[in-house]
C-alpha cells in the first residue's frame, strides 16, 4: 500500500487502468459515465445522512468512477487540473479567488 503522499492523479489513473482497463474499455463512456453518476447520487446520499466512513467509501468511490471515466475517454487528469487551475482561479486568475460571491466558481 502506498503512502498517502505517494499518491497523484496520475497514479491513481494508472492503478485504475491497472485494476479495471479491460472491462472499462468495453463498457464505453457511455456505460462508465452512469456508474460515476450512480456513485455521485450515493455520495450524496451520504452526504446527507450517512456515517463519516460511508462519506468517506462515496468520496473514494466516486474519485474513482472519474479517472475511470478520463481514462475510457482519455483525458489526463493530472494535466487537466494543472492546465484550467494550475494558475489560480479560472475566472480571475488569482489565488486565493477574488470572484463576487454569486459568481461561478
């Protein structure tokens, strides 16, 4: 088991695509974009009136099914997140966002 400090975006694609490549693959994005959606509604049903350690499995889950999901639809996620945030706010460009309150994100 790795430790946590071990662990990046990218590993964790890789031990997806290691673990479950060859089913994902087959399922398509179509197929792998309902299972993250039904993980999502778990989580929030967690969220909203289960235990810190169903919270926790949802959260782990739903990370999951999402580099499963880049994967299938090869998107790297690591390179992703570094491109649109990297920077600071996607939206004002600064750290920490100084965007007016309604505004997204």
């Amino acid at each position: 088991m790795q430790t946590r400090s071990e662990w990046t975006l990218q590993r964790l694609q890789a031990l997806i695509r290691d673990t479950y490549g060859t089913k994902d693959q087959r399922r398509g994005i179509e197929g792998t974009f309902m299972w993250f959606m039904e993980e999502v509604g778990e989580l929030s049903a967690a969220l909203r009136c289960g235990s810190q350690e169903e919270r926790i499995a949802e959260f782990a889950d739903v990370l999951a099914w999402l580099a499963t999901l880049a994967n299938v639809a090869g998107v790297d996620l690591e390179a992703a997140v570094a491109a649109k945030y990297g920077s600071g706010c996607p939206g004002c460009g600064k750290l920490p966002c100084v965007c007016a309150p309604a505004e997204k994100p």
